[in-house]
C-alpha cells in the first residue's frame, strides 16, 4: 500500500489557528461504518448519539511546556562569557533527569559543546552530541527543581501547523484536555480538547461509562511519513500506562459486548497494544494493566481487538493517524468522509473539529 494513497488537498485556510470559543462548540462528523452513511452534529451533543453502557476511555497525560527559549553563551577571545543570540530548544524525550534529547534551533551552529542560558542563569544546557533527524542530546544545569522552572520559564510546545508569532495565554488553557493529570506529552491528545466537564457529567448521568489511560503523546506524532510504501514507515515509542481499574473496566465492558469508544489515536494505539495474547475466552480480547512502551503502527489490514468506536479530530495528508483511522473504517469510506469535510468547510487539526465513526 502506497503512502500517496492517504493524500488529500486542503485549503490551508481550513488549518484551524485557533481553538473553537466553547470546547465543545466544535463540530462532530458522525460516521457509521456499516452503512457508510455520514451526518453532522456538534460536540455538545455527543450523548445523543451514543448510548447507556457505552464505555469512553479517554487520555489524560498532560502537556508540559517543552518550549525553552534562551540565549547562546559564547565566550570572547579574552576569554570573557557573553550572551549571544536567541536559541530555542524543544525537549522531546527524557534520556536521564537533567539529559533530554531535544531539537535546538538554530541547528547547524548548536554544534557539541555550545551552550545555552534560560532564567537569567538559574538554568543553562550545553549540546552534548547530534542525533538523526537534527537531534540532540542536551544536558541541564540547574539551580532548584528542573521541572518547576521548566513549567515557569516553558511555552506551549504547539504543532508546526499553528503560526504564531509569540504564545497566545490562551494556548496553555486550550492546548490541555479539562481531564490532563500525568504530566509528561508534548503534545495535546486532540480529540479530548473537545470535552468539558459539564459534557462529561452529562454523559455520566446517560449511563456512559469514562475510564481513563495515559500515553505520553511524543513528538514523533508531528513527524511525516517520509517512505513510499506504508509497511516501510515505523513510528517512535511513546509510554503508556493503564490501571487494574481501568482494566477492570474495559475488560467487563468487552466480555459483557458493550461499545469501547477511544478518545483519540493516542489513546486507540495505548489500548490496542496492550491486549493480552493469552487470557482471553470465547474470542473475547482482554487488556492488559501495567506500564510500557508501544511503536504500534495501525494502518489497513489491523485487527482491532478492543475498539468498537473512535472519537478523533481530522488528521494531515499522508499521515500515520490518517492511516489508523483509515484501519478503523475503511480508507474509501474515511477520504470521503474528508472530501465531504472539506466541502462542509470543517477546521482540521489539532484545533479543528470532530468525528466520530461507529
């Protein structure tokens, strides 16, 4: 299978720069996967179309501000310590306590050994040596909590896709699910933005069920899928956790045949994955709890062993999350479901709006 075969045109105007003014305001595609019918709703209204004893999982990790911005120190030929120009480093991946793999811009002059002042000298980093992909490994120095100044000092690590000139406040509000709780993603698990806590309430009060996992959401989510052929693309690790009580849930819901209805991609490939290989009887699949990484690529021809539904915003031509909505329904029934978005004039992205398959 081609990667060219999950290409779409999008009007760039179609991009969605802002969050919608009410979190559930959003639109809500609505498609079902047996008769291939689409329809359109709103997000506030997600109860009407879902039933009592459905089971929502949702993702609760939470973004921290992995956008450093800080000066270069350079030191003159007398030998004396100055501050040079503007550096940002994005932290992608924790390596040890104070060393991070991260991307530094601007790249090509942040050689080994070039170092970098944040918070008027509390923090400083110096490269410690290049990796694929223009990354580094880059080890702190601090004086205090590492965390709390990165939360004090740090901006909201937005996708490319979202131009900003300087942070907006009210990203670090919009860009983190009302339910965010394990810090540790560099980036947003989309398709929960979308909820409020009075949705949620409501849904409660309809007999559905919410049980939550986590994944930490990677920068690998951004990367393209630079290959031809879609069985030649692997995607980063991300790390994952699911409790006894959620599995507990999960599982119950399964045996009993009630929906499984994943809140985003993110949390679809934590729950896929962690399906157990033995344990499971009548061909009822089981979930597993406990901590792990996972690099699972969905894409067509996946057995989904645990979802019967998707909640999930509209994802980037040619993408990795295009392909594993396209496994959850079919790559026909999901690129119409596209064509028809973008002639309805849906906003995509990650401050888009909705859908979701049944």
């Amino acid at each position: 299978m081609l990667v060219s075969d999950f290409d779409y045109n999008l009007p760039e105007n179609l991009i969605a720069q802002e969050p919608s003014s009410k979190r559930d305001g959003s639109r809500l595609m609505l498609v079902d996967r047996s008769t291939g019918q689409i329809a359109h709703s709103v997000f506030a209204n997600l109860g009407d179309h879902l039933k009592a004893g459905d089971l929502l999982v949702i993702n609760n990790t939470r973004v921290f501000p992995a956008r450093l911005i800080g000066r270069r120190i350079r030191v003159t030929p007398r030998g004396e310590t100055v501050l040079g120009g503007r550096v940002e480093v994005f932290l992608v991946s924790r390596v040890e306590p104070l060393l991070w793999e991260a991307l530094v811009k601007p790249g090509r002059t942040l050689v080994p050994g070039a170092r970098v002042e944040f918070a008027r000298g509390k923090m400083t980093a110096e490269v410690i040596k290049w990796r694929e992909r223009g990354r580094r490994v880059v080890r702190f120095e601090v004086s205090g909590d590492f965390d709390e100044i990165i939360d004090r000092i740090g901006r909201t690590p937005l996708p490319p896709y979202i131009k900003r000139d300087e942070e907006d406040r009210l990203d670090a509000d919009r860009y983190q699910t009302v339910f965010a709780s394990r810090r540790g993603a560099v980036a947003a698990p989309t398709a929960g933005l979308h909820f409020t806590p009075e949705l949620i309430e409501q849904l409660k009060s309809k007999g559905i069920q919410i049980a939550e996992i986590t994944l930490h959401v990677g920068y690998g989510t951004f990367q393209p899928v630079r290959v031809e052929r879609v069985e030649d693309h692997h995607v980063e690790s991300e790390s994952y956790s699911i409790s006894e009580m959620t599995a507990d849930t999960i599982n119950l819901a399964l045996a009993e045949g009630r929906r499984v209805i994943a809140v985003g991609t993110t949390t679809t490939r934590a729950l896929e994955s962690s399906v157990e290989n033995s344990g499971a009887s009548a061909g009822v699949a089981r979930v597993k709890a406990g901590s792990g990484t996972t690099d699972l690529f969905i894409h067509p021809g996946f057995e989904f062993r645990v979802l019967s539904g998707l909640i999930t915003n509209f994802h980037l031509p040619r993408s990795s999350l295009l392909m594993l909505v396209s496994a959850f329904a079919s790559r026909e029934l999901i690129l119409e479901a596209y064509r028809r978005a973008i002639e309805e004039e849906y906003r995509f992205y990650s401050y888009g709006d909705a859908m979701l398959i049944l």
